[in-house]
C-alpha cells in the first residue's frame, strides 16, 4: 500500500447511467487521476417497486464530509486528501483528512454495523 496527497477535481452525487444513487470523486495524484467511490447509495425494493436508498447512505455522504473538513458537498472540490492505494494505476482503498488522522475505508464503512 502507498499514500499519497491528491486534489479532488471532480465529484458526483446523483444518479448514475443506470438509475443507480451514487457518488465518485476524481482524484488527481500529480498525474495519476483516480476515482473514488462508486458505491451504490440506493437498492431496488420489490415491495415499492423502484429504488430506495440504503440505510448507510447519508451516513456515508456526512462521513465523507466529515474527513475531507468541508460543511457542503460542493466544497469538497479543489481539497487536498491523503489516498492509500496499491500504487500508480491501483484502486484507491482509502481517503484521509490532509493533516488529521481522519480515514474513510468505504469497504469497511459499509460491513460495519449502524452504531
């Protein structure tokens, strides 16, 4: 694993091609552009017929906020994070807060319990 500091440049919050809530933040590592996120925020509920968000979804938006340092989601671009991956081409396991100890792992943000 490496860390590395990275500019968001871009993100997303919405729907995506296929109708699926979402969100994603470009990530540029001095020129290595990375994507992060990409999780569905949303499921397809058979009972209602279309889909519904996830309980941990906007748990998961503040979450982001919250390590980034920022109080609204169109302030996250032009921050600066910390980015653990598995080096230059690899897939970005983590984000962290530029100077505090602050981390979001999405994989473990969403295997965990609601507390």
């Amino acid at each position: 694993m490496t860390i590395q500091n990275a500019l968001i440049t871009n993100t997303f919050l919405g729907y995506e091609d296929h109708g699926i809530l979402t969100f994603s933040l470009g990530l540029d590592g001095g020129g290595c552009y990375v994507g992060y996120g990409h999780r569905a925020l949303d499921e397809y509920s058979e009972k209602l017929e279309k889909r519904v968000p996830v309980d941990k979804s906007l748990a998961c938006i503040a979450e982001v906020l919250h390590v980034v340092g920022v109080k609204k989601w169109e302030d996250l671009k032009g921050k600066y994070v910390r980015v653990e991956s598995h080096g230059l081409g690899g897939s970005v396991t983590k984000i962290g807060h530029i100077i505090e100890d602050k981390w979001l792992d999405l994989d473990e943000f969403f295997s965990k319990e609601r507390q």
